[in-house]
C-alpha cells in the first residue's frame, strides 16, 4: 500500500463517517413531532412540548453548522498538509523528538480549543440562555477555558513524555509500559477524581444534616450500604440541569448530588435516584467500566505498536520525516472504526446496566419516585421524549425514558 493510498482511506472514514452521523441526526429530527406516548404525556404541558420542540430544533441546526465547518477543516487541513506544517514549526525549536512532539500537539489542541471557542460560546450564551439553562458568567466561562488548558498541558504532557521514553526505551514493549500506565492514570483519577479535580471547577459542601440526609441514611443501612460522604456540587453555577453521580471506591467512595437536583427533586425522589446509583455500586457496574476501560486502552495500544513504526503512516499524511507524533494522528483517524464498534458495545452494556440500576431501586426502594424523578429530569432539561431507535442504538448510553419507565412498571 502506498501513502497515498492510505490518504485517501484517511479521508474517506473521515468522510462516511460525518454522512452517517448526518443521516442519524436527520432521522432522529425527523421524529422529533412524533405523537407522544400515553405514558409520557404527564410530561411536558402544550406550551412546555412546545418550548422542547424548539429547543431540538436549535440544537440540531447547530449541530449541522459545527459538525460541517469541523469536517472541512480537518479535510482541508490534510489536504493542504497542515500537519506538516505544524511539524515543520516544532522542528523549528527543537530537535529532541519528546519536545517536539509537545509543541506539535500543544499547537494542535490549542488551536482546535481556540477555533471551536466562538462556537462553544454561542451554545452557551445563546442557545442555553434562550432556554433559560445557562447560569455560567462569561468570568466562569473564561476562567473553565484556562484552567481547561493548563490541565491538558500538565497532566497530557506527563503521559505523553512518559509514552515516548517507553516508546524510545524499550521498543515494540512499549505499548505494555504506557498500559501499565494509562491503568495506574485510569484507577488513580477513578478514585480522586472528585478530591482533587472537581475542587478545580465547583465547589463540593457535606449534605448538611437534616430529613434528605437522613432518608438517605436510612435508606443506605437497609441495603448495608456504608455511606458517609454525601456532597452537594453547586452544579447551579454553570446550568439549571441536574445530576447525581457516584465516584471512587473503598474510603474515597462518595455520592455527588447537584444543587439543582436537590432543588428539582421532593425528597423521596432524590432518596430514589441515590438508590439506582447504588444498584450501580452493589451491582459491580463501576468495577466493570473500570476493568473494560483498562482492557481497551492495552487492546488500543497492541494494535498501535504493530504499526507506530510503519513510516507509511506519517507520510499519508503528508509528512516525510517518520515520527511518533504524526504516526498517532493516523493510527488514530484510522482506528476510529473500530472504536465505533467498541464504542457501540459499551453503550450497549451501559443501557443493560441501567436497566439492572432501575430495577434495583425499585427493588429496594420504590418505583413511582424514580418514575416521577426521571420525568422531572427530563421536563426541566427538555429532552427529546420521541428519539429514533436508530439513533438511540449508536448514540444513546441510556434507555430512552419511555423504555426505562416501562421497565419500571413491569
């Protein structure tokens, strides 16, 4: 196979995939005005369905316009060797193959941060104000952006440094090193996540004692579920839509609960939410997207040392000089088929594993508070009641609320 050969292989996944992705969006949009089912009628009043429709509308107009300008970018960027320009201004300060890589996709994703910005602005100050959802100032918004980039400078610097003296050190093993790595990365962030890296972007305060933290409690005892940290994330900061998650495991496990959530939601219902995140925990579904995650990153990094080396790759891209940096901008393009697939199967999993959380709070709890919270939820974020089964299947990482309300009342 030629480099050029491979070129236009690059271009066309690229390609077939934004036509897809189109197409998906277009039959989802086309389902938007689909009759509401019975039991999702409680949901929205006519001004509310209304106001949805809108919103839907907006945001897949919006979303064509950013997806368009992003696939001609990059088109035109490999067409006209971006990337050897780019390599040709990291060369250009040094010649130690680790900093150079550093400028080179220091450059990259600064500059892709810095050309997206205006669109990212305009979904927030715009479109989610329209809809009375955005609460972030633009002071927020900018300060996120900042600290958004010296994370990736620090901590993707570390990793990256650390891959190429593996890669320069050891060889064709080097894929077995930077796993070893991206494991200890993975289960470290998994269990501190929200001690070091949250405090960063909100403020986190102890549930303050009262009936929610008791019923919770109580809750939590009759499942013999230790449960000590409960935190409240001023999640009302950036947006009026809510969320609750679980994070860490053994002393650093702890339940989040957005201030939106806690204001959205009667207590029984937020006692119901907490009791599906515990059927996550109980049902070792955290334990499993930990383990999958950690086996997918050493599958990706195999196959990228099978090929890291073949000059091909960078030359496909329009650079002569082999190097680590370009011949992973091409191993990834080209990669992303199979991480499709991939990708398909874990949401898969994640939609069966939601079901499995349901069922346990229903279980062990109730299923009407659950049932009313989620279509709370999904009325005060205005979501899309009617999506595609097409749609759903390669997109969605949760049963759609028809589906899970269903399986409620079974």
């Amino acid at each position: 196979m030629t480099a050029t050969t491979l070129f236009y292989i690059i271009i066309a996944i690229l390609i077939i995939d934004f036509i897809v992705d189109k197409i998906l969006d277009a039959l989802n949009a086309k389902h938007f005005k689909d009759v509401v089912p019975q039991e999702l009628r409680d949901v929205y009043d006519e001004a509310e369905y209304e106001k949805s429709q809108d919103y839907k509308q907006i945001n897949y107009k919006f979303g064509i316009l950013t997806s368009t300008f992003s696939i001609l970018l990059t088109l035109g960027f490999l067409v006209f060797d971006g990337f050897e320009a780019i390599d040709n201004i990291a060369r250009s300060y040094s010649e130690h193959p680790t900093i150079i890589a550093l400028i080179f996709f220091g450059i990259i994703m600064i500059g892709s941060d810095i050309i997206t910005t205006p669109f990212s602005y305009y979904k927030t100050f715009v479109i989610e104000e329209q809809f009375g959802f955005n609460k972030t100032t633009k002071k927020t918004f900018w300060l996120d952006k900042i600290k958004s980039w010296f994370m990736m400078a620090i901590l993707g610097g570390i990793i990256l440094t650390a891959i190429l003296w593996f890669y320069q050190t050891t060889g064709n093993d080097f894929w077995l090193y930077a796993w070893a790595l991206m494991t200890f990365f993975t289960v470290f962030m998994n269990m501190f996540y929200s001690r070091l890296i949250v405090p960063l972007f909100n403020k986190q305060t102890p549930l303050e004692s009262g009936s929610l933290r008791d019923q919770i409690s109580a809750y939590a005892q009759t499942v013999g579920f230790k449960l000590d940290k409960i935190f409240v994330i001023d999640g009302s900061k950036r947006s009026t839509k809510a969320n609750a998650y679980f994070s860490g495991f053994g002393s650093e496990k702890r339940v989040t609960l957005y201030d939106t959530l806690i204001n959205d939601l009667d207590e029984d219902e937020i006692v119901a939410v907490l009791a599906h995140e515990v059927g996550h925990y109980k049902k070792r579904h955290i334990i499993f997207n930990l383990i999958a995650s950690v086996l997918l990153t050493g599958f990706t990094l195999y196959i990228l040392s099978l090929f890291i080396k073949e000059p091909i790759l960078s030359q496909a891209l329009g650079v002569e000089t082999p190097s680590f940096h370009i011949g992973l901008i091409a191993f990834g393009i080209l990669y992303s088929p199979l991480s499709e697939i991939t990708g398909l199967l874990m949401n898969w999993f994640s939609r069966t594993f939601e079901y499995q959380a349901d069922n346990y709070a229903k279980t062990t709890y109730k299923a009407e508070p659950l049932i009313s919270s989620l279509k709370k939820l999904s009325k005060n974020s205005l979501s899309n009641l009617t999506p595609h089964k097409a749609y759903v299947f390669m997109h969605y990482s949760h049963p759609t609320l028809l589906e899970r309300i269903q399986n409620l009342r079974r």
